[in-house]
C-alpha cells in the first residue's frame, strides 16, 4: 500500500466513481496529510457505511454529503431576461459596472438587485453592487474583504481641540494604529471572539486563529484609515446623546484582515469548482446555502464580520485610553457582506458588496475622502433599493490611472489647502481619485436622511 491517499484507495473500499471520489481527495490530502493512510481508509470505510452519522462534520461533512447526494457538475446558464433591478445616479456611473450588474441579474439564483450611486467595477459584482438571491451565496459578491466596515466615535469634546492639541492627535495615530500586512501591536489584548467554536471544528479557520490574534485591532492598507475629524451633528437623534453641535469624532475603516480574505479566496476557489458558469462571469460561482461548503462558508464569512467588529473595537478602545476620555456615541456598519433578509415576503440572500445598510431608521457613516466630509445617514427604508445606500464616494479613477496621473506633491497640495494632516498614504488614494461625495448624496436622497458630517483633520493610511 503507497504512503499517499489515492482515488483507487477509496474505489476499492466501494465508493462510487464519481465526483465524491474527487470531493475526497480533496479533503483528506488537505486536512489529513498528516495521519496514516491505513486509519483515513479506516474512517472512510465508516463513513460510506453510514454517511448520515457524518453530515456536519468539520471534514468527512462534505464526503458524506457527497455519498448521500453526489454532486453533478454542469454548466449553469443564464437567464435570458434580467431579475428586476434599480439604479441610483444612473449618469455618474461608467457602463462596464452597470453590465457587470445586468450580467449578475441574469444568475439562475437572482431575485433582484440595485447599484448604488458611487458604483464602479469590480470582480465578478460591480462595487456598489446589490444582489438578493435565493438559498445560495456567493463568496465573490460579499468580497474579498468579507466584513469592510465604518466605524465612527463622537467623544464630549470640542472641535477646537483638534488644533489645540494637533501634535498630541498626530502622535496618538502615528504611535498606536497599525496598517499593512506585517504591523502588528507589541502588547496584544484579547477577545471572547477567540473562544468560538468556529475556530475549533473548521480546519481552514483552526489555521488562521493565530494570524487573526496577531492582526486584532490593524488595518488594511489601500484604502483603509483611522482619522480624528469634527462631527457636526444637525439632526437630534436619541442614540446619539448628544445635542446638534461641533465635536472631535474617531472614524476608522478597515475589515477583516488576512482572516476574510483567506476565508474569500478559499470558498472562492470552491464555488468555482462546484458552479461552472461562463468565463465572463465565473467570479460570480455560488455555494448552496443546503450545501457542506454554503454552511460552513456562512458560518467563516459571519465569524469574519465579527472579527471586523471587534478590530475596530480595539482601535477605538486603545485611542480612548490615550485620549483619557470615552466615546459617548458610536455609529457602525458593514458594507461587504451578505444578510438573510426578508423582501416582498422571502427570505432573501442580500449581497452588499460596497453598499451600506439602510433599512428603516438604521445608521450608518458614508465617507468621502481624506479632503471631503462624510455623511452620518439614517435609512428611509427603500425597498427598490433592497434597503441599502452607497458606501462611500466611490472610485473616479483606478489605483493604476491614479499612479499615472497624480504626483505625491500634487496630493500634498492638495491636503495643505484643505488644512488636512496626512499620516502614510499613497497617490493611489489622493483625493482626485474619488467622486464627488456630494453629488453622490443627492442622488440617494430617497434611500437616507443625512444627520450630521464627519470632516477629517488628522489622517492615518497605509505607508
């Protein structure tokens, strides 16, 4: 008997020749490399007596799922007409990111969509892009970032002490955020998140627990920031406790870490496999939600969501020791993501792959950029949008046109005249790479009420 596990192994032991042969190998050569093979040929015979007994299991789940309902992988096609579908500033949006929406409409899975007004391309769904679809998800329309998030802290503090105190914030940023793939805190604090089953009983998760301790409370790099800023509040809302009036806000925008996106690219990779499509539109390959791999890509993305929650948590805890002064208002959200939602009375799979909550009287923050205000919203509720709003000012030019066109002293001159400190950054961030945030608001008057903006003063990015 070879050392290593092969399909003749397993079709001599009775299983059948077809793809849960494949399914099998898969799993056993990738979390089971290390045992014997005498005792895995030992297990599988147990399993393909009595498959039943190992549906759930973290391993032999998805081999017995294959044993009791074997898999036929077959070209999906797609609809020939569209599922019904909104667009919010129809005219600021370039052409190639409403065709990725008409293309994801047209998914056998598609109940409806929307495209918010800061959209523009992305992998598989446009950024910006809403997809409901039903019993199914798909790991490309909640992204690779699984869980971006904003995070906003209002402190009983006047503005005017961002500039009394200008050096003090500079260093509070510069000190104690970390960004990137390698920056990580000295004194590492932990989280009754580390506790979950999840990272027990998923191996791909068992692996990443370490890598999720050492990145808790770091930021991406791109995009991503924490930024002290004034919140001007205009509209009395109780949850907020304070009255309308200028204060010093802690805005932060990052997600999941390595966790989410080793948890995207790996489901990623095995919807591909079990969901052929057209090349055109293979980033949009679904998982059944009744599947192995949809369950345990549901429980990962979810895990991921509150691993995004609890590093802003850390970000905002570490700074409001140093400031010696608590928050006494803070306003979050998701906006890459999935939900199970009703709409039009079905339960739904609404995709939001940068686009903001705005159900019914839900807050949330829409940023601009490093020069321009973000907006504190409250939804109205709008179900031709699948209750959702942008997520930002959305890109005017990519990362690689920004390169060719902006110059680091452009960006400087263009921070200075705004009276903004900036801390790290690139040129793929500048200011003149994103749309205007105000044009943006006005064309999603009818999905949220805005109560107040967030100005930045002192921002810290990547670099």
């Amino acid at each position: 008997m070879g050392k290593r596990l092969k399909g003749r192994d397993l079709i001599q032991l009775g299983f059948p020749q077809n793809n849960t042969i494949n399914i099998a190998l898969g799993q056993l050569n990738r979390y089971k490399k290390k045992e014997k093979k005498a005792r895995i040929l030992e297990e599988a015979k147990e399993v393909l007596l009595e498959p039943e007994r190992f549906m759930g299991d973290a391993i032999w789940g998805k081999i017995a799922e294959g044993l009791i309902k074997p898999i036929e992988l077959q070209m999906h096609k797609l609809n020939s007409t569209r599922a019904p579908f909104s667009i919010y500033g129809e005219n600021e949006i370039d052409e190639q990111a409403k065709f990725q929406l008409y293309d994801a409409l047209k998914l056998p899975i598609a109940k409806a969509g929307a495209l918010m007004p800061d959209a523009h391309v992305g992998y598989g769904l446009p950024i910006g892009g809403v997809l409901a679809t039903e019993n199914a998800v798909i790991p490309y329309g909640v992204g690779l970032d699984i869980g971006c998030r904003m995070s906003l802290s209002v402190f009983p503090m006047k503005a005017s002490y961002l500039k009394g105190k200008q050096g003090q914030f500079e260093h509070i940023l510069k000190e104690h955020t970390k960004f990137g793939m390698y920056e990580t805190h000295r004194k590492k604090m932990d989280h009754e998140l580390f506790d979950r089953p999840e990272f027990r009983e998923v191996p791909l998760l068992k692996k990443l627990k370490m890598k999720a301790y050492n990145q808790l409370g770091t930021s991406g790099g791109g995009n991503h920031f924490v930024e002290f800023g004034v919140v001007t509040i205009n509209d009395y809302d109780e949850r907020f406790a304070l009255e309308p009036g200028e204060y010093v806000g802690l805005l932060s925008h990052s997600g999941s870490r390595g966790l989410g996106a080793n948890i995207a690219k790996h489901y990623s990779y095995l919807a591909t496999k079990q969901c052929p499509l057209p090349k055109h539109v293979q980033h949009l390959a679904w998982l059944d939600l009744d599947s192995h791999d949809g369950q345990e890509y549901w429980m990962a993305m979810n895990l991921a969501g509150d691993y995004a929650t609890a590093c802003h948590e850390n970000i905002h805890t570490r700074i409001e020791k140093l400031l010696g002064c608590r928050a006494v208002s803070r306003i979050e959200n998701h906006h890459n993501f999935a939900w199970k939602e009703m709409h039009k009375g079905s339960e739904l799979i609404v995709h939001r792959k940068g686009a903001t909550p705005a159900g019914k009287g839900v807050l949330g923050i829409i940023p601009g950029s490093m020069t321009s205000p973000g907006y504190i919203v409250r939804g109205l509720g709008n179900s031709e949008s699948l209750y959702s709003a942008s997520h930002g000012a959305g890109r005017k030019h990519s990362r690689r046109k920004c390169k060719e066109t902006f110059t680091k002293s452009s960006v400087k001159q263009q921070v200075t005249q705004h009276g903004v400190s900036v801390i790290g950054g690139s040129v793929e961030e500048a200011p003149m790479a994103y749309k205007n945030i105000k044009k943006v608001m006005n064309n999603q008057r009818e999905l949220v009420e805005v109560l107040g903006t967030f100005t930045p003063k002192i921002v810290r990015m990547d670099g």
